[in-house]
C-alpha cells in the first residue's frame, strides 16, 4: 500500500478517533503535496487537518497561502483572519493578510495591515522591503502619490536593486508629472 493510499483510508476514519498524531500524519503529507505543487491535494488535508484540530495554526497559515497560489483570495484572507485570532502575535500573518488585501484591491484596509505588521517587524530584512513596497503600490492605486515615493525611497534605500520597486518608481513619477 502507498502513501497516498494510506492517507485516503486514514481520512475515512471518524474524526473522535482522530490523535494528535493523526493530525501530525496530515499535516506531513499535506506539506510534501505542498511542496511538489499538488495544491488541491495538500488543500485536502490541511482541511482534514483543521477538522480534526481547528487551532493549528501551521495548517491555517498554509491553507491561506494555497488559496494565494490559487487565487482564491477570498479564501486566503478568511484563513488569515483566522490566524490573527488565534494568534495575534504571528508577524508573517499579517504581512501576507496584507498582501492578499492589495490583492483584493481593499487598499485601505492593506495599508492599515501592513503598517501594523511594519510597526511589530523588528528585522529589516526582505519581509519588511516588500511590505514597503506592497504599501507603495497601494498608494499608488489610492492615487497618493506623495505617500507611495516617500515609500519606495524607503525601499530602494534598502535594495537599490529591487527592479519592480524602480518600475513602480518610474509609473508613480509619470502619473505625478500628469497631475
């Protein structure tokens, strides 16, 4: 009997009779179909996961991004606001609710987070320069082109080479020259 076979008559099983364990197998095979791409599988199982334990975080952090590499934003955020209720202390939530607010042109409400998630952030590594630049494009799609140069100054004072950070440099200027 393969893996998956195994997993497929594991996922058969009442959840009462589910263990700690089980959901541990779960979250493994879910993450190996994650990892090979095989999202609607891996999807599967963090559902199964989060039916047998609904406050597992890792499963809600990586059904949302699933749903991000699906574009089923919706779904992404509703697993995001998920995780900051559970855990409000969790950096990286907030950075991808971010993100997948900008996603669903909720502008506001992406600056908002991604300004909160900058104020916890302490590193100023990568995580950081995108949420930067995400808040630069919402800006720039608030038409506040002031607030998103300022911004993206900011982010190529960080990475000078930070290409889409130039070109997004580049549309705000012309838009502002426009004006």
């Amino acid at each position: 009997m393969n893996i998956l076979s195994s997993t497929i008559k594991s996922l058969n099983l009442e959840s009462e009779q589910m263990t700690s364990k089980d959901v541990e197998i779960f979250y493994n095979q879910a993450m190996k179909f994650f990892k090979m791409g095989e999202f609607k599988k891996s999807l599967e199982l963090f559902n199964r996961v989060l039916y047998i334990d609904d406050k597992f975080i890792p499963a809600w952090n990586n059904k949302g991004v699933i749903h991000m590499e699906l574009e089923e934003y919706s779904q992404a955020l509703e697993c995001f606001d998920k995780l900051t209720f559970l855990d409000m202390t969790d950096d990286l939530t907030w950075y991808n609710k971010g993100y997948v607010l900008l996603l669903l042109e909720r502008y506001p409400e992406s600056v908002r987070t991604l300004d909160y998630f900058m104020a916890k952030y302490t590193e100023q590594d990568d995580y950081y320069k995108y949420a930067l630049y995400l808040e630069a494009k919402c800006y720039y799609e608030l038409k506040e082109y002031d607030k998103s140069i300022k911004l993206l100054k900011d982010v190529l004072s960080i990475d000078e080479a930070f290409s889409e950070a130039r070109e997004l440099q580049s549309l705000v200027l012309k838009d502002m020259e426009k004006k």
